[in-house]
C-alpha cells in the first residue's frame, strides 16, 4: 500500500488509467481530485510562498504536449544511443520519461511540485519499469554540479512569457554541450518569440507539426528538437 500523498493538506486521490503512444499502451495514475487542490491553493493567504510563487498544480493533468512528445521519442529513436541519460524536466506524470525507460534507456525525472514526483513513481511500479532518479528542482537554483543529460526532455514547460528567459537558462545548465532538447507544446501563438529568443541565444532547431489524440479531442502540438549551434 502507498503512502498517502498531500499537497496543500488535500489528500490526492487517483485511479488507473491507460493512455495509447503509438502501438504501445501505458498505465498511469489519473489524478481525481485536481479540483481540491487547486481550491486549496486559491484559499490560502496571498503571503504564503505557494501562493506568491504561483505554483499551480499544472502537474496534476495528463497534457496533449506530454503524448505528443511520447509519441515522437517511439517515432526517431534513430536520435538516441544506447548510452544516453534522458531527463525530464517539469515532468508533472512524466509519461515521455516512462517511455523512454520502457525504450531501455536511463532517466531522471525532476519537478517543483513533489507530489508530481511520488505519482510518476507509482506509474512506473504499474508499468513493471524501474523507479528513475527523482529531483526536487527550483529552475531558479540549480545547483552547479548537477547531472547533465544527452536529452533534455521539456513538455509544455514554457507556457507563460515571463518564463522564457528561465527556460533558455536551464536548457543551457542541464543539457551536454553535444546534447539535444526535446521540446513540445500546444501551438501557441506566442511561442514564436520564444522560438526566436532561443535562436538568438545560440539554439538552433527543427520543428515538427503532429495531431495527438487525447481525451476524445485532437490537439495541435509542435515537437522540437533543440541543439546548441
């Protein structure tokens, strides 16, 4: 039996669900009561620090950008060798993670929210793949010496304007120089000037147009992959 998990004093609750990437099939855990948390962090006290710092329970839904970047690691594992370490960042329930594992390949899952970590855990334990390498990560403090991967993993993690100088940052600190940054998200009009500030801080990058299924609606996701020139 799991320990229970909390996040601002709500009980998460959640069941098995399965999600498609490609031909293959994934169990992992469907947060259920992602309404209580985010009622519980609109009713605190506007000075308490997971208020101030915004730190909404993005990580509770499984997103669009999430499977479309799943779907792309099955699709070109052509990219990869057998030696890579693959990371993913803001992982929320770390679906591109896990299919990386299931593809045989060592990974470390890292977010702001630790509940997000615990649960990406659990969906592993469903799926019979090995438990990864979990890190409590601020993008606003990482520490000097941690681990650089071959494959950054980034789904929909710049999702607001005042973010895209962080997120440039922390694709500089945590990829190998040679290494390449896999990036999705929903096709977002504003994305471009995220798009060209990466060009302009020495990025270059390569987009792919994809149609992701989910939740009996079709999402537009751009998939990118990211080099430093």
């Amino acid at each position: 039996m799991d320990e229970p998990v909390y996040q601002y004093g709500v009980k998460i609750e959640s069941e098995t669900e399965e999600v498609k990437v490609g031909s293959k099939t994934f169990k992992y855990c469907k947060i259920i009561n992602a309404d209580a948390i985010y009622n519980a962090l609109a009713a605190m006290d506007n000075a308490q620090d997971d208020v101030t710092d915004e730190r909404i329970p993005y990580w509770t839904e499984l997103w669009p950008s999430a499977l479309a970047l799943s779907e792309f690691l099955l699709n070109n594992s052509h990219l990869f060798r057998e030696h890579f370490l693959f990371h993913e960042i803001g992982c929320g329930l770390a679906l591109p993670s896990m299919v990386c594992a299931d593809m045989g390949y060592r990974t470390l899952i890292s977010d702001y929210a630790e509940p997000a970590l615990s649960f990406a855990v659990r969906s592993r334990k469903l799926n019979g793949l090995d438990t990864p390498e979990t890190f409590l990560l601020d993008w606003r403090h990482i520490p000097k010496d941690f681990q650089r991967c071959n494959v950054l993993l980034a789904a929909d993690v710049a999702y607001e304007k005042r973010m895209f100088q962080t997120v440039i940052e922390v694709f500089e600190k945590l990829t190998l120089p040679d290494g390449l940054i896999l990036f999705a998200e929903p096709n977002r009009g504003y994305a471009k000037e995220f798009y060209e500030m990466l060009m302009v801080a020495g990025f270059s990058l390569e987009k792919t147009e994809t149609v992701v299924e989910l939740k009996n609606f079709s999402h537009h996701v751009n998939v990118c992959v990211i080099r430093k020139r």
